[in-house]
C-alpha cells in the first residue's frame, strides 16, 4: 500500500487521495497528471486546483477510495441542483475525469432512478395490472 499522498484542491476545499487511489481506475486524470504522462508528474506535483462542486468530489472520493457511493440519499446534492442534476453532472464530471467504472455506476444509478419515479407517478398501477390479471384469468379470455 502507498503512502504517497496528493491533494486535490476543488473550489478550496482539500481532498487527499493516495497513489493506490489514484491507480485504482487505471487512466483516469488524476493519475496522469500525477503519475502519468503530464509535465507536473515529472517535476513531482503533489497539488491540482480545479473548479468544480466540492460536493459531487465527495462521490468521486469514494469512489477512488474504493467504495460504492450509490444510492445516494434524496437530500444528496448541491442546494442549486436537483437529485437529477446532481447525477448528470456528476456524470459529466467522472467523463472529464475518465473515471470509466464511475461512470457506469452513474448511468446506473441514474436509470435505477428514473424506473423508482416512473413507478411513483402510477401508484396503483400494480393493483390495477393484478386486478385485470386476476379478471381475465377467472373468466379465461380464450372462452369468451
């Protein structure tokens, strides 16, 4: 396990990452830039400053260290956006960053969403499918 660490500085506030981390997605940004193929790699850079929401890092955090952010809770997200924005920008995010897994995950996560709100907004559909199962098979619709 490495204990070289690199930080990440997203709109002032700090994120510390581990080489393990960073080496955890093969090629994404945060790699090349301080591992990789980028001038700051060779002259040993430990430091990045992005504009980005601190808050959707916390999830590529995570996910860097290895953990599963999804589902992530209704009252997730910056005060500006929706559940909904949240993802797609949080999408945007992991794309910028090639963080390919991440992005799976999100597209995921996002059409596991859509299918909980489309399910929410016929609540008695389930009853009104059963109910009609339920009629059809009794008077067997072949017979009549």
């Amino acid at each position: 396990m490495s204990a070289t660490e690199y930080t990440i500085i997203i709109t002032g506030q700090k994120f510390t990452v581990t080489q393990d981390q960073l080496e955890s997605e093969p090629g994404n940004y945060f790699a090349t830039y301080f591992l990789g193929e980028f001038q700051e790699a060779s002259n040993n850079i430990r430091e990045i400053k992005l504009q980005k929401d601190p808050l959707l890092f916390t999830l590529i955090q995570a996910h860097l260290r290895g953990y599963d952010p999804f589902p992530i809770p209704d009252s997730f997200g910056p005060q500006y956006m929706t559940k909904e924005g949240a993802l797609k920008n949080l999408l945007k995010d992991a794309e910028f960053f090639g963080l390919v897994r991440l992005e799976n995950l999100i597209r995921e996560e996002m059409t596991a969403l859509y299918e909980r709100e489309r399910r929410s907004k016929i609540p008695g559909q389930r009853v009104y499918q059963y109910w009609v199962g339920y009629v059809l098979h009794f008077f067997n619709v072949s017979e009549i």
